[in-house]
C-alpha cells in the first residue's frame, strides 16, 4: 500500500482547516487549498439529501476500497 505523508494540523493554514482530523483528508494539507474543497465534497457526497442512505453510502465506499485492495 502506498504511504502519502501529511501535514500537522499547525502547519495548514488556518484558513483552509477542517473539522475532520481523519489522515484521508488531512493528507490534502500537503496542498492545503485543496484541503477544504475535498472535504467540502466529500460531506455533501455522504451527507447530501438522495436516493441512497448514509449507510448505503458508506457500504459503496468499503466495497470500492476492498476492490481496489485499499487497508485504510
């Protein structure tokens, strides 16, 4: 599996933090301006009023990552 290293909280800008300290997403803190644009995409992706529920949603992504041999 390959290994994308992160920034610390303290070294992102303050304006482009997000409440979510999840490695997934603070990985984008090496670019930190896409930082807030992913998590912004991915709360309205799992979060956003449609046709499938949050757990539905979740399974999708367990499902992909299994296929795609991702351990996270």
């Amino acid at each position: 599996m390959a290994f994308i290293d992160y920034l610390p909280e303290d070294r992102i800008p303050e304006e482009d933090r997000v409440a979510d300290h999840d490695n997934i997403i603070q990985i984008h803190g090496v670019h930190s301006r896409t930082l807030k644009q992913h998590y912004e995409l991915y709360r309205e992706l799992m979060y956003a009023k449609g046709p499938l529920t949050r757990v539905q949603r979740e399974m999708i992504a367990v499902v992909v990552s299994a296929a795609n041999d991702c351990h996270y």
